[in-house]
C-alpha cells in the first residue's frame, strides 16, 4: 500500500488561515474610537458686555437689557493626555462634546463652523452654534485639531484652554408685551432680563365709494391696535378725522362694526369719536360725507 505523500506547505496554509479567522474576532488594542466627552469640559466661564461695557457678574442688582444685543464670551478646559492627572480622563483626537451656552436668547452673531485655539495659537478643535427648541443657543464641538494636542508628543501641551465669542439677543417670541423681570441661562449660570412695556402700534387704513345718485361718499376706516404682536383693546382711543377737504358729514351715518351710534361729535368740520371699553381690535368705522358742490357738478 503506497503512503500518501503530505505537501511541507499545509502546516503553514493552516496555521495562516487560523491567524486570520481568529484576528476576525480578537480586539484590536491601543485604538481608540471618538466618543462624547462633554462631561470632561472643565472650568467654563463666561462674560458679558453690552453696550461696549463689560457687565458685573457679581453685582447682586445686574439686569440684561432686552433691547440691545449682548456679547458672550466662553472660555473652558479640554484635559488632554499631557496633562499632569494620574488617571483622570482626558480628550482623544476627534471626540466630540456640546454644551448648552444660552437659553432665550437667538443667536445673532454666525454660527460656524469656526476654529478654537488655545492660548498659544494651536488648534485644538472645530465649533459649531445651533439653535435648539425654546430659543437655547448650544455648541457643538469637535476635537479635530493639531494632533500635538491629544497625542502627547509635545509635554508643553497641557492645561488646554479654548475661548470663543457669540452675539445674542433676548428673544421675546410668546411675551405679551408687558414690563417685567425674566430670569434666563447663559452657561448654567442664572441672569435677569429687564424687559420693557412694549408699545402699543396703532394702524389706520381709510378708503371711499362716492355715489353720485345721492351726491354722497361712503367712507370705511379700519382701526387696528397690537402690542408685541397681540391685538388690544382701543379703549380711550381717540378716532379723528378732518372732513374740511372732503365735504360735510351726513348726520346718523356713523356706525362702528356695523352697529350706528350717535357717540360721534362733528364739530368745525372735524368727525371725533371715542372708543369706550371692550373694543377689540380691529373696528371699522363706517359714516357718509356730502360731495360738495363744486367738486359734484365738476365731476360731471
């Protein structure tokens, strides 16, 4: 009986084809993957001017004006291998992190992409500002900088500090106009906002069909009155209007919303009315003038 002759290169094909089967599932060491650091961010700190000057933090009585943009300034930590902690955690190239920088206020400055550095010039990463729901300004930032930074090749690297500047405004979008204090959050610390009585912006449009069969003009006037967008009562709103250049105001022809009344005073060619309580805006007034002779029988 003839003895099979064994190929010298099956033991190696073998033990190649096992190494590459078993590196399928062993892990794979001193790699690592980019994850959320958010909670590393250390010592966060914040500024504020408004108006060209830097704002009290400390001052018990500080109010933010609602009316004027305000200027932030963030400053905060990224611990990185080089620093000097045994065992604490530190940022690895490419991780990520987001914070929220102010709640109530809307973003007027850009919003990136743009680049953090640290104090000596070294990017350290790259910073995103979104707007989130219930007007909060939150940033975005990846650590894609010098890799200097987070690979421990440069000792002197430690201690990493970043800083950027946003513009805000209080966004009053759901206020009823009303003077009050609103406290707000810019960088987990607590802050008033001075909002003032907004003004009441009243709107006027007047338009008029002439009928010469009567020798008349039907006038129609719309009498409209908001205050930070919401419509208010007209109450004590004085309603005047000069008939001298149109002609002569028909007597029992004034009516608000369809409804006539006599509250009307038609004095020295001057039609006065004022609105009493419960008139909601808007109200349209609607009265007749006589067409003058002159301007009648001109027209014809």
């Amino acid at each position: 009986m003839k003895q099979k002759k064994r190929s010298p290169a099956s033991p190696i094909a073998f033990t190649l084809v096992l190494m590459l089967l078993l590196s399928l599932f062993s892990p794979v060491y001193g790699v690592e993957f980019p994850k959320d650091v958010s909670n590393y961010i250390t010592d966060k700190t914040v500024t504020l001017s408004q108006g060209g000057k830097t704002l009290d933090l400390d001052d018990a009585n500080l109010k933010i004006d609602s009316e004027q943009d305000l200027k932030v300034g963030i400053s905060f930590g990224v611990p990185v291998v080089s620093d000097p902690t045994e065992g604490g955690a530190y940022v690895v190239r490419n991780d990520t992190a987001i914070f929220e920088v102010s709640e109530h206020f809307q973003l007027m400055s850009g919003s990136g992409p743009m680049v953090l550095k640290s104090a000596d010039g070294t990017p350290v990463g790259t910073l995103t500002l979104t707007t989130g729901s219930g007007s909060k300004v939150i940033a975005n930032v990846v650590f894609d900088g010098d890799p200097t930074v987070f690979d421990g090749s440069d000792p002197s690297l430690n201690s990493v500090t970043c800083f950027f500047n946003a513009t805000l405004r209080y966004d009053k979008t759901g206020d009823d106009g009303e003077a009050k204090d609103v406290t707000v959050q810019i960088l987990e610390r607590e802050f008033t906002v001075s909002v003032p009585d907004a003004p009441i912006e009243y709107t006027v449009s007047k338009s008029g069909t002439a009928d010469l069969s009567a020798r008349q003009v039907a006038w129609t006037v719309t009498v409209e009155a908001e205050k930070a967008g919401n419509s208010v009562d007209l109450k004590d709103y004085k309603f005047v209007d000069n008939l001298s250049g149109v002609g002569a105001y028909v007597p029992g022809t004034f009516a608000v919303d369809g409804t006539l009344t006599d509250a009307a005073v038609y004095a020295n060619n001057v039609l006065n009315y004022t609105f009493p309580e419960g008139s909601g805006s808007p109200k349209t007034i609607t009265f007749a003038t006589v067409i003058p002779e002159g301007k009648y029988y001109g027209s014809g």
